[in-house]
C-alpha cells in the first residue's frame, strides 16, 4: 500500500516496522500495538511514507493474482505429470504380472 516498503511475514515473530535510511537502521516500531487502520495509516504518514495511488494497488494485484494463479497452474501440470508416471508405472507392473503368470 505504500512505496519502498516491504514486508516480510515471520511466524512467531512479532509485526515490527524497521525503518531504514542509506541502509543503515534507524528506528524499530512494533506494529502490534496499533489497533486500528487508521492509526496504522497516520503512523505511516508521520515517518514520511507515501501511500501509492489506488491504481497502482489495483495493478499490484492484478499482478499477485496473476503470479499465484500461474504458480498453481504449474502445481497442477506437476502432479498431472506425476499421476500419468505412477500410472504408467502400475500398468508396466500390471502387465508383467500377466505375462509372468503365462509363462
């Protein structure tokens, strides 16, 4: 929602706001202790981030959409893949079977 800022969720961890200037640290805010939208947004409106239009939030998602729809396209082709080896496999171990037993 706001520009040159990135999140990194961390399980277990608290929600901390580092803030940085020429890469160094300057200031660490627990984010947990905010309650509501508001407040979030007025902090981040003091520390001097800008918030980014509703169009680029839009695009931005469209984008995520985007990268999560393909990336479970390429899960599915995986497993597919996987389903048509086994199967090929069982029909392999099938058929020996068979011509053992003629044998």
């Amino acid at each position: 929602m706001y520009y040159n800022v990135e999140i990194e969720f961390i399980p277990g961890k608290k929600a901390t706001l580092t803030i940085f200037d020429d890469n160094k640290m300057t200031e660490k805010i627990i984010l947990s202790d905010i309650e509501t939208e508001l407040e979030m947004h007025t902090l981040m409106k003091e520390k001097g981030f800008q918030k980014k239009s509703k169009e680029a939030i839009y695009k931005l998602t469209e984008q995520r959409e985007a990268a999560d729809i393909e990336a479970e396209n390429i899960r599915i082709r995986k497993q597919n893949e996987a389903d048509v080896k086994k199967k090929a496999r069982r029909n392999e171990l099938h058929s020996r079977g068979h011509r053992e037993k003629e044998l």
